[in-house]
C-alpha cells in the first residue's frame, strides 16, 4: 500500500476541489483531509496584521491510501493537473 500526504494552502472550497477530484480516480483505497498538528504561523513578523493575511486561507492535509506505486503516481498526476487548472497550491510531504 502506498501513502501520499498532500498539503495544500488555500480555501475550504479548493480542499474541496482536490478532494472530489481525488475520489475520482480508479483504485483509490481512501482520501481523507486529516488535522495538521502544527499551526502554521508566519515567520516573518514584519507582515502580521497586514490586510493580505485576514484571507479565508488555511492549510489542508490530504491523505490518500493507494493500493500501488502506479496508482499513486497516477493520483499525484491528477492532484498536480488539478491543481494547475485550479490555481491550487498543494505540495506532496513526507509528513504532515
């Protein structure tokens, strides 16, 4: 069984996008937005407060349970075409 981990910084609703495109695919055993431990806070203090971080953007965790290698790879090629066509910001880590 392979695992892929996904963090993807955005909205509720663009989590959501890649989450039901992730269901899409053939042979996917479980996708699940799981809770990041760590909070994410700025490490530049130059910027907090300014209007730019009042957005509604958070950061998701996804995580996908694929049978093979092969169905993984196939689910990274359509998290990162998702993402592309989406504007979606997401990156694949070891772990969350």
């Amino acid at each position: 069984m392979a695992l892929l981990r996904i963090r993807l910084t955005g909205s509720m609703e663009e989590a959501d996008i890649l989450v039901s495109a992730l269901h899409g695919v053939d042979d996917v055993e479980r996708v699940e937005t799981v809770d990041d431990l760590m909070p994410h806070a700025r490490d530049d203090s130059s910027s907090s407060n300014l209007s730019d971080d009042n957005q509604s953007i958070d950061i998701f965790c996804i995580e996908v349970a694929t049978p093979t290698n092969a169905v993984a790879q196939r689910v990274q090629d359509i998290a990162e075409l998702t993402a592309r066509a989406n504007g979606l910001v997401l990156e694949f880590v070891d772990r969350f």
